[in-house]
C-alpha cells in the first residue's frame, strides 16, 4: 500500500511538472465587464506567459454565479479548468439557495486570492443629494420609492445595500441583474437611482456623469481618497469587501495548485499589474490557498448572519 502511494504521488509530481501543455480555460461566472472578468483578464495575461500557453477566458454567468461554479465543478480535475469569482459564490450562495446543484465548499477548492473587492456607494451626478447625509434624508423621505441595482440576488453589493438599510432604517426596492455592468449601464440610464459598485464606476467618477458618496470597506480608497468609508460616516463596522480569486475543481492534483498559487502570487507582486488592478478600485490580496480558505470561511460566517437576518432567498 505505502509503495502504492508513493508512485501515485510521484506520478502526481510528474504530471504537475509537464502541466501545462494545452490551453487553459479560466470560466468567469459573472458577464463580461465586470469586476470578476475584468480581474480575469488581467491574471490571464501573465499566466499566459509564463506557462506559454493560451489562458482562454469564458464569460458563463448566471445564478449568481453558480453556472459558471458547477461548469467548473464538474470539469476533470486537470489543470485545464479554472474558475474566476467572487467569493460570494462559496461564502453566500450556501445561505441564499435552498438547492444548489454542487456543493462551492466541497467540489471546487480555493487556490489564489487575486484582489480584495471594495464596494464603492455610487449615485448619477444629477442626483439633487450632494453628500451621504442628503442621500439618506432622501431615502427616509422617500421609502420605497428609491431603487438600487446589484449584479444578483444576493451578491456581495446587494448584501452591502442592505446592510446600509438595515443600518440606516431606510428602504428602498432592489433590481438584481446578471451582472455589474448591466447594473451600472443602467444607472447612468437613469433606470436606477444607486448602487454599491465593486470599481468599474470609478472611471464615471473621475469623468463626472457619477458621484462617490461612501465606500463599504474599512479603508478609503487610493483611486478616491477623498471617498469616506461608511464607518467614517457613522456607520460603525460597516464592511462589505470581497475577495476575487481563481478556483479548481476539487480532485486537482495538490502540486498543480500549488504552482498556480505561486505564479499567481508572482504576477501579483509585479509593481505594474498591482497599478492595474489599483485603477479598477481593487487592492491585490495575494494568499496562499489555505489563507483564502480561512477568509472564505470567516465571509460566510459574517453574509450568512446577514442573510439570515434581513430574510433573503434565491429561491
């Protein structure tokens, strides 16, 4: 048995050593120009070059996710299969689908974290509130007249609009989408009157046709330090990051993981992608695969109590 083993871990290494020699998949289970595909694109491109093979992206989202987790999940356990995605899918959808078709804890496992994902508070620059405290005046004013967008039931910037509202005693009514870009397409639309972007309207922002008025994360933001965080505003404790990375379908070999995590963690470190992934309002967060499964864990903990509590469901 123990000579058994041995050459199954020595044919392990040997695989992971000649890994890759095809192209790589990376699914992204969010649409395209979002923050999950965005930071895709962004990774793909040094992996490509140091494992000189294509990094293939493919945008499949739906479900909050979950459609392009299960492809994943279910994928050979290879090398050849990844997975971008925020880490709502494994620390929030557990709590929000009665039924899920694969388990996020079990059949995919964590290999790198990419970014730390701050939620910024984004409202059209023709909103008549000029700061946070006109904004919510506004809300209270007008319950359930007001509207937000988020890219799906239950994803991290709809849990972060409804802690604001539980924080805040306001309401307003949600409009899920399939995505943060639809979600911000239709706030400079005029279809919705706010949302809690995850960075892709930080351009807006600087241009004008949007203003910032708090971010959901412990620190202010580089891209826009004269953002306050909603803590700084009264809200004490309010935290609404996520943490994006690459996933594997469980089964793949521990010495591929590995590998992924170092070459990931290398690009990470490169002073220009960091630059890169600042423009977007994210902050790379590189980890090894046991860090990001300890984060994960602990986000679920702190989603699910909100879940729970505000009564949210897929279903």
């Amino acid at each position: 048995m123990v000579a058994i083993a041995f050459t199954a871990s020595l044919i392990s290494t040997s695989l992971a050593q000649t890994w890759p020699t095809q192209s790589i998949r990376l699914i992204v289970n969010f649409p395209a120009g979002g923050a999950a595909d965005q930071l895709a694109r962004l990774i793909g491109q040094p992996l490509s070059e140091v494992f000189g093979q294509p990094v293939v992206i493919e945008n499949k989202g739906g479900a909050g996710g979950n459609l392009g987790g299960e492809a994943v999940a279910r994928s050979a356990p290879d090398g050849y299969t990844l997975l971008m995605s925020s880490g709502g899918m494994v620390a929030i959808n557990p709590h929000l689908y009665a039924r899920m078709t694969f388990d996020p804890t079990k059949d995919i496992i964590p290999v790198a974290s990419v970014a730390r994902v701050p939620f910024y508070l984004v409202i059209r620059a023709n909103n008549p509130a000029r700061d946070f405290k006109e904004f919510i005046a506004d809300l209270k004013a007008n319950p359930g007249k007001r509207n937000f967008g988020s890219p799906g039931i239950g994803s991290s910037p709809h849990l972060a609009a409804e802690m604001l509202k539980n924080m805040t005693e306001t309401n307003a009514v949600h409009v899920p989408y399939r995505g943060a870009a639809p979600a911000l397409n239709d706030l400079l639309g005029g279809q919705v009157d706010f949302l809690f972007d995850p960075g892709i309207a930080i351009e807006h922002v600087k241009a004008g046709t949007l203003r910032a008025l708090a971010i959901g994360s412990p620190q202010r933001s580089p891209q826009l330090p004269d953002v306050p965080t909603l803590d700084e505003l009264g809200l004490t404790g309010f935290d609404a990051d996520a943490l994006f990375g690459i996933y594997a379908p469980a089964g793949t070999s521990p010495e591929i993981v590995a590998r992924l995590n170092k070459e990931i963690n290398r690009s990470l470190a490169n002073a220009a992608l960091n630059e890169r992934i600042a423009t977007l309002g994210n902050i790379a967060a590189p980890m090894s695969p046991e860090q990001f499964k300890e984060k994960s864990r602990k986000d679920s903990e702190r989603f699910g109590a909100i879940i729970r509590e505000r009564g949210i469901s897929a279903n």
